[in-house]
C-alpha cells in the first residue's frame, strides 16, 4: 500500500480522514500545513498523518488494520517529506501510551504530562543540547526572572512589564516566541522589542526555539475541549520552563494579567500553583491602561491597524514600533492584518 499526498480542495478524502480521527479518539488540528493517508483496496482511508512546520501531528490508524505496520509507514512518509524540505528537527505530541512506539522509530521524549500528552523530538540530546547553550549565558545575581512575550506586535504594555521585571531582579532572561505563527513576523517582533528595551542594561535575550511553544500552535486533537488544550499547554509549557528555570538559576517568572483572556487567565492560574512547588515565584502584574481604564493589547494594536486608525495605533505602542509600522517595510504586514479575519485572540 502506498502513501497518498491528500490536497485540501479533496473533500471527501478529508472527510474520511475526519471520520477516521473522530474514530480513534483524535480530533483535527487546526493548524495543519500537509496531510498524507494509505488507502485500502477499496479506496477507504485507512491510516493518515499531517505536519505542521517542524511537527508531526494528527497519525491515526484505523483500528482494523493496527498491527498492519501502517503507522512505520505513515511516519517514513512524513519524515521524508520533511526532509524534503530540509527541516531536520522534528517534533511530535502523542498520548501516553502510544510514546514507546515512537521511541522505537527514533524519537526521544522531552516531557509529558501524565494520562495527557508526552512531547517527543527526534534528537537524543536537543533538549539538552539547548539547555547547555542557555546555561552559558547564566548571570550571577539573588534575584533572576523570566518573562516570555510573542510581541504581536511589541506594545506599551509590553514595555511596561519588561520594565518592571527589570527593575525588579538583578537579571532578566527575555524570551521572544521565535515561531512565525502570528501575523507579525519573528524577525520584526524580535527587532522591536530589542529596540524597545534598549535602555534597560541587565537584560539577556533568548529565541524561544522549539522549545517554548506558543498557544497558537500547541496541538488540539488530544484534548476534548478548549480549556482542556489550554491546560496541557500549560503543564507541558511549565515541565520545560521549570529545567530551563534550573539551567540559567531563575527564581521567578512574571507574566502579565489580562482579565478578559480565558487563554491567560487559565495559564496564569497553573503557573501560580506549579511554579511555587519547583521555588519559583509567579509574579502577576497588572496589565497598563489607557485614561479610559482599558487594558492595552496586541489585539487592540491589531484592530487599529486593520482599521487604519494609526492615530490611536500611537497612542498604544512605543515609538519604535509606530515608526516601524508607518515606514515602507511594513506595508506587507500591514497588508496581512487587514486580509485577516480575526486580529483578536481570545
């Protein structure tokens, strides 16, 4: 049995696919980039696999043919795909019973989440590989935090609680979320909050790498619902944050309250249990306003953006990303947030 390439435009292939998923307990991830499925002899869909970037995602097989070898099959494929596209690094998520499997087809557990999601690489030391590159940028100091940011794109409100934890700790490790998921590019993001934090001196930026993995495409087709993706996104976010914690000695990571997020609100809750457990503080600070009393926000930075309203994009955002966004090279992006149906993230 050979494995087909499935093109999004094939609805019926996609919808045994999906009949095929919903059958094995797995539902279809959102963010999906290529999709592959072996046929049997009566062109059923018996056994199928997807990628998105540098992961693998969504393999099932149908329960009629396990046993088959059609998973080894399914894997090869998609290995080599992409291969093929001179992505070497890859990633997977799958539930726990399924990872000695993939152990023997070459990938290496980096941290699970009991009765939940294991998340598996195919390098036996990458995890440890970068935490040893983390470990040589270790400052000395009593008080260490870190902070994450997307910057999508890098706000006011960014750049107050980047200032704050700065001027709160001896040293702070900034990690900006290298994948390109949003509608801001990492490369722009990565430059504006550089900018932007320019003035404050004990500051050591980090790429995020694969190993910090945002909301936008942590994998869905586990998980019933979505509170229950957000909370192993989380737990499996917070596993990996706390042995980066360990390699570079910090003693607290703050975040930034958003009341009207059920993303964060549930995010900033586990960490303010888990954290504590491993002697790590969760500093929750609040989110700076405008005069009006409202929360400033990539989302509401976005929307002004689609709308054109740069005027009150100013009154949001530090002045290197106004520069930024009111200069010849942003007119892509620019042209990318007003094609988007949705710049608000809930």
């Amino acid at each position: 049995m050979s494995v087909s390439k499935i093109y999004k435009s094939d609805k019926r292939a996609n919808a045994a696919i999906d009949k095929l998923l919903l059958a094995e307990g797995i539902r279809r991830d959102k963010n999906l980039d290529y999709t592959c499925a072996i046929y049997d002899e009566d062109f059923n869909v018996i056994a199928t696999g997807s990628c998105f970037g540098n992961t693998l995602r969504c393999m099932a097989v149908s329960h009629e043919h396990q046993g088959e070898g059609l998973m080894n099959e399914i894997v090869s494929h998609l290995i080599q795909y992409e291969f093929e596209r001179k992505i070497y690094n890859l990633f997977l998520y799958t539930k726990c019973n399924s990872a000695k499997f993939f152990g023997d087809l070459g990938f290496y557990e980096i941290a699970r989440i009991d009765n939940q999601i294991v998340f598996m690489e195919n390098r036996r030391t990458g995890f440890n590989d970068y935490l040893s590159e983390l470990a040589k940028t270790k400052r000395d100091g009593q008080n260490i935090a870190a902070l994450v940011v997307n910057a999508n794109p890098f706000t006011l409100g960014h750049q107050y609680l980047i200032e704050r934890a700065s001027r709160e700790n001896d040293i702070l490790h900034l990690f900006i979320v290298s994948e390109d998921a949003s509608l801001v590019p990492f490369e722009v993001r990565k430059k504006l909050v550089i900018e932007g934090t320019a003035h404050l001196s004990n500051i050591i930026y980090h790429d995020t790498g694969a190993y910090i993995i945002s909301s936008a495409t942590f994998p869905s087709y586990f998980q019933k619902d979505d509170s229950a993706v957000i909370e192993s996104h989380a737990n499996l976010d917070l596993s990996i944050f706390i042995r980066i914690a360990s390699s570079l000695g910090i003693n607290s990571r703050y975040v930034g309250e958003e009341p009207k997020s059920l993303v964060t609100g549930i995010y900033n809750r586990i960490m303010s249990e888990k954290l504590p457990e491993h002697g790590i503080k969760c500093v929750i600070i609040p989110r700076k306003t405008e005069q009006d009393g409202q929360v400033i926000s990539a989302s509401n930075v976005r929307q002004a953006i689609k709308d054109g309203n740069f005027e009150r994009m100013r009154g949001l955002v530090p002045e290197c990303t106004y520069k930024f966004f009111t200069s010849p090279e942003a007119e892509k992006i620019i042209n990318k947030i007003r094609e988007s149906d949705n710049v608000i993230h809930y």
